[in-house]
C-alpha cells in the first residue's frame, strides 16, 4: 500500500471531522479564556562578574567545572526553600502594610488586597504595623515561634498563588548564555505582586550571596590560623622545656661535652694502668729490698722525722697529681701559682729527706759488714715512687668515681634530649605544614574575592504596564493545533484497530482475498441523482473484467455467494444482466425460491443441470446463480467447482470476524483452483472510484478533490491533441 496516498486519503476521509472540530474545540477556547486573569511579567538582570574576572592561579585559564557550579549554586541558592519563606513573609508583610482596598497601587491591587483582608485571621492582622516593616516582620517570627501551626506557616506551605512555595518556585532563575549575567523573572497576576516579589528576590539574593559565598574559605582560614597559634604556642612550650632541661643537666653542646669527656677518660684510663703498673712494679721491689735489710728498714722506718717527710711528700706529690689530672684542659693563672708552691714545697722535703739519707750513710756496713749504699738508696728510690704512685692511685680512683658519676649523668640525658628534639622536629614539621596551608586558604580567598565580585544590578525591576493578554492568543492556537492533532490521531487509532471491510486495500488485508470491484449502492444521498449510472458504470466495469471468462459455443456459469443475508446479491446481479444484454450478450438469473429449491436436488445436484435443464449453449452465454447465505446453508461442492468464478458479495459496512474468516477457509477448500473473488457492495465513491475512475457528476470540486486524494499536486486537465 502506497502510504502517501493512504495518508491523503486517510485525511480527505475525514476532512469534516478536522475542519467542524476543530473550529468548534477553539470557538469554545476563545469564548471561555476570555474570563483568564491577565498575567504581568517582572524580570531583572544582575551582572556577577564570575566567568570575566581575574584569578590567581598559575594557569590562568577558567575551570569550567568550577563556573558552572558557581552558577548553578547561585541559581539554587535564589530558588531555595529559606529564601523563598523570607521572600513570602515579606511580600505579605508589605502588602498588608501598602494595600488599599479602594484603588489599586505599586504594591498589590484593590481587588487582591480585599481578597486577601477576607482570608487573614484578626490576631494576624493585630500583628501588622502600618508604620514599620521590621517590626511587623519582627512581630511575625515570634507568632512563628509561638504558634507552630499558624496562618503564616499555612500561607507559605498551602497553594495561595502569591504567597505559597509552590508559587513563588516558579520564579524563573537562569544565566544568559555563557556570560556573567542572571536573570531572574516572575509572572503574576498582579503587576505590584509580580513587582514586589521581584525586588524581593533580588534583595535577599544580594544579602546573603557574599556570607553563603566565602563562609567556607573564612572558615577555613580562621581555622588553620586558630590551628597555627595552637601549635606555635606548643612549640614554644617544647623549646623552653628543653633549654630548662639543658641548663639542669648542664648540658652547653651535648655533642662537645660527650666528645671532650669520652677523650678525657680515655686519657684517664692510660695513665691509671700506666700508674697501677709503676705502684705494682715498686711494691714488688720494696718488699725484695726490706727482705735484703730488715734491719736498717725497720730503723728508718722507727725514725719519726723521716716517716714525717715521707707523709709530707707523700702529699705534696698527690696534691700536685691532683691538679695536674683534674684541669688538663684549663689551667688559670691561680692554679698556675698554685701547682708552682707546691712544686717548691716538694723540693724543699725532697732536701729533708736526703738530709736524713746522708745521716743514713752512718750504717755503710750492716753488722754482717756487707755495704748498703747502693741497697739504700735503691730502697729509698723505690719507695718513693711506690708513695708518689699510691697517691696517685688514690686521687685517680676518686677521679673515676666522678666519671662514672658524670656518664651516669650523660646516659638518659642524651636519650631525653634526643626524644624532645625528636618533639620539636616533628612540632615544627607540623607547624609548617599548617602555615603552608593557611596560604593555600588565603591564596583561595583572595582568588575568590577575585572571581566572586560582589553582585551587580544591571537593570532593575520595574512596573509592568501592560499583561501578556493572559496568553489568550496561545490557548488559541494551541487548542486548534491540539484538536486537529487529537481528531487526526483518533481516527488513526480507529483506522488501525478498525475491521470494517470499507475498501479495497483494507478487504484484501482483512479477507486475503482479490477484490473485484465494487457498488456505491444507494447510500449517498448528495449524489442520489447518479446512483444508477454510478452502478452502471460498477456494472460496466465488472462485466468487462468477466468476460474474460466467456468460451465459445460454452455457457459460462457465475455463482454469486454471500455470507450473510442481505448482502446485496439480487441488487448487482440485476445491474450485472442489464450490463450483459446491452452488450447482446444472453445472460440469466437463476434466483433461489423462484428458479430452483433448496430443498431436494439442489442439495444432491451435481452439475448446474439439475437445477436449471432448459439451459443451453444456444439460448444462454451467461448463468449467474444466486446461492443462499453461507452462514446458514449448505452449497453443493460441484456446483462451486464447476462454475467459471465464483463471486462473494461482501457489504462493504460490515465488519470482518473471524468466522468469517472460516467460511472463506472451507469455500477455499471447497473449490479447490476455481477462481474466487470478493466483491464489496454498498461501499462509497472514493472505493468505487478506485476501479472505476472518477464517477459523475464531473465537477471541478470533484475534480480537484481527486486530484488531492491522488495527490496529483502538478496535473493537469489538458487534453492531448
């Protein structure tokens, strides 16, 4: 099926549904929209300044993520349920403080204010100060607080057109293409309304943009700044510790100290063994020598000057190892002096004792008469040193107790102050990382001031003087369009569920079945004057394409069948046999009840003999026998199969079911290969014409009318010569 000609066809079919409904459906819009309120538009333009300033980052280059949310917080930030509730509270506050209910104003008009007196409950309007804004907006939030479920809570959360949420969300907030500007408009039915609400908006838009806009970076940065005085107060708490530790410990350099001290022990030990080995070496030599002479030994020692001498120089000579041990790293001029009196000291016992060594030179001989000069003074010599290294013994032991003292000291103070230098390191770490931070805070404020100016008007709300009509003309034109579109897709939807037989194109979908032709039979009242020739012309069309049939010397044989009753049968075969004798052909009608029964042999013929014996190749060229409905009678099987065709009259208004669809199905099987059409009766021009061509009368609107259904948009009517 050609879909172009199916939809103008489809449309030319109901072209008076679309053209009647549709002038209907908008006369009765254009009558009744004329009672819509007129609807006034405010809008207001601010210049932000986000996508054209300046930044400090390295690159330079806009982050477009970063803009578009910036825009889109802006947007949702207008839109938001709080700023929406202020905006509200405001609005009521102002027009119940400016309205007249005797002639309209800049704020709300005489009609809404009166109407608007008559819903406000009498503690509300109590709560109104005629002279002061604040305080009314003031006296309102502690009704708020007072009252949880109150006329104002009621007025903003219900559906009042000027006051409620639902209203007010549908203020209309957007960013004009890519550039810094925001417009925001608002359309009411009051232009004060539709003006306040506006100013009301931009208002509180520009008072709360900048606190929402850097709260987060100022927070951020007064809280690393908190952070940075915390830390540095912690450090400073951690230096003084350790300056306090250092000084009770004396520690100057822990590292020097340590060094300067290892050193010094290291000193201390060589000369402790090199000492302990002479005090071994002496006393060793001391006791092989008084063993040698007991006697002088035993002499010497009774003598009471010299054992004085011998503990003189005994401490003179520790005194002088003392001094010279403790400060071999710094020796001032008083220990200088010192160290010097005790040296002279030491030689003038020195001299003591080798006075008493020459009263010693009286005993030369012992009584054995052996010499002990050299015994004595070798004796002498030794103990000398073993009293010089005793002594020294002595101080040194005292010495290493102080060193172990000291490296007792020295152990847990490097331990602690590596742990509270560990401390700090890691404070001061800290302490860094934060600062570095707090100017990564600041670097971002700053970006933002520079990205973020400050809200700029660029051109303010103003008075609306004229409505929009109400958008009148819009219902208009949109209900005309609405009901063509709703006309065009019913019918479409019937077109595509409905199983009416009604054309060609839609019985051969149906039937799957050839479809002959068809009649207009006498429905068309318009054209009530041509339905004779209009079935001529069916009749005409019909019979030329049967006598394709037609044998010599050889009567052809037609049945015409129908399903149900009244389809029409009699109807075409009359136009049928007039059509065939003016063409001098002989044709007859063999109608039932009146040429032959259905009871009898008729139900047992088997041949079209038995029905009618008078029929010969001589007198007849063409039979058509009219069988009775097949819904309820029973049709011989060889009359079927040895007719030339057989022909089902189908009313073209009925529907198709699916038993029908069985009859077609046993006659199918019936006949086997004898040709089987299906022809429509009672059908309307358009399908008649769709065989015939165009029926009369010939009129140009007949004529352009085909022409639309055919879409013969560029034909002519020009006779060719």
């Amino acid at each position: 099926m050609d879909i172009t000609l199916f939809i103008s066809r489809f449309l030319y079919r109901i072209r008076y549904q679309i053209i009647l409904g549709s002038i209907v459906i908008t006369a009765l819009v254009a009558y009744f929209s004329q009672f819509l309120s007129r609807s006034y538009t405010v809008t207001t333009s601010i210049y932000t300044g986000i996508a054209s300033n300046s930044t400090l980052e390295e690159d330079g280059s806009p982050n477009t993520v970063a803009l578009n949310n910036t825009f889109d917080n802006l947007i949702n930030l207008t839109k938001a349920k709080g700023t929406m509730e202020n905006v509200s509270m405001n609005l009521f506050a102002l027009n119940m403080i400016n309205g007249n209910s005797e002639e309209d104003n800049m704020f709300i008009s005489a009609a809404h204010y009166r109407s608007l007196l008559k819903m406000v409950p009498e503690e509300v309007v109590n709560l109104i100060d005629k002279n002061s804004l604040e305080n009314t907006l003031s006296k309102f939030e502690q009704y708020k607080k007072e009252e949880p479920r109150n006329f104002l809570y009621e007025l903003f959360d219900g559906t009042h057109p000027h006051y409620s949420y639902e209203s007010l969300r549908k203020t209309s907030v957007r960013r004009l293409d890519n550039s810094d500007l925001v417009e925001i408009s608002y359309e009411a039915n009051d232009p004060g309304i539709a003006l306040s609400t506006v100013q009301l908006i931009h208002d509180e838009l520009l008072s709360t943009y900048d606190g929402i806009r850097y709260r987060a970076v100022n927070d951020i940065v007064k809280y690393y700044e908190a952070e940075l005085v915390k830390i540095k107060a912690t450090l400073n708490e951690q230096e003084q510790e350790l300056t306090e530790y250092n000084i009770e410990n004396g520690v100057i350099n822990y590292a020097e100290q340590t060094k300067s001290l290892s050193g010094s022990l290291s000193d201390f030990e060589n000369r402790y063994e090199e000492v302990s080995k002479m005090y071994e070496s002496s006393e060793s030599l001391i006791k092989e020598l008084e063993g040698q002479m007991e006697i002088r030994g035993k002499l010497f020692s009774a003598n009471a000057d010299f054992i004085n001498a011998l503990a003189e120089y005994s401490e003179l000579n520790g005194k002088i190892t003392e001094i010279e041990t403790f400060n071999t790293i710094n020796i001032d001029n008083e220990t200088n002096l010192e160290l010097a009196e005790y040296k002279e000291q030491l030689k003038d016992v020195e001299k003591k004792i080798s006075s008493i060594s020459d009263q010693i030179d009286e005993y030369k001989y012992s009584k054995e008469g052996i010499a002990t000069d050299d015994l004595v003074d070798k004796w002498l010599e030794e103990r000398l040193n073993n009293i010089r290294s005793r002594a020294e013994l002595d101080v040194m032991d005292r010495r290493k107790e102080e060193f172990t003292e000291q490296f007792k000291i020295f152990s847990p103070v490097g331990t602690q102050l590596n742990r509270r230098e560990r401390e700090i390191r890691v404070t001061e770490q800290e302490y860094l990382e934060i600062l570095h931070m707090l100017n990564v805070a600041r670097l971002r404020q700053k970006n933002l001031q520079l990205t973020s100016s400050n809200l700029n008007t660029i051109s303010p709300p103003t008075f609306p003087l004229s409505s929009m009509g109400s958008k009148r003309m819009l219902f208009v034109i949109a209900s005309f369009l609405g009901s063509i579109i709703f006309i065009i897709g019913a019918n479409l939807i019937i077109e595509l569920l409905d199983r009416t037989l009604r054309d060609a194109d839609r019985t051969r979908r149906l039937t799957k079945m050839p479809v002959l032709g068809a009649f207009t039979g006498n429905i068309q009242l318009k054209y009530r004057g041509y339905i004779k020739a209009c079935n001529r012309i069916s009749a005409t069309y019909i019979c030329n394409r049967l006598n394709s049939y037609l044998r010599p010397n050889k009567v052809m044989y037609i049945n015409i069948l129908s399903i149900e009753s009244r389809e029409g049968k009699s109807f075409v075969s009359k136009y049928l046999l007039e059509q065939w004798e003016d063409q001098g052909l002989r044709a007859k009608h063999l109608v039932l009840n009146e040429d032959y029964q259905l009871k009898g042999h008729y139900l047992q013929a088997t041949s079209f003999e038995n029905i009618s014996d008078d029929i010969t190749p001589a007198n007849t060229d063409i039979v058509l026998v009219e069988h009775p409905a097949i819904y309820r009678n029973s049709i011989p099987v060889a009359l079927l199969k040895q007719a030339d065709v057989n022909i089902l009259i189908a009313n073209a208004q009925r529907v198709w079911k699916t038993s029908d669809d069985e009859f077609i199905k046993y006659l199918k099987d019936m006949i086997g290969d004898t040709p089987l059409f299906i022809y429509l009766n009672n059908a309307t021009r358009e399908t008649v014409e769709d065989f015939t061509g165009q029926l009369p009368p010939a009129t140009s609107v007949r004529t352009v009318a085909n022409r639309i259904i055919y879409m013969g948009l560029t034909a002519h009517e020009t006779s060719v010569k």
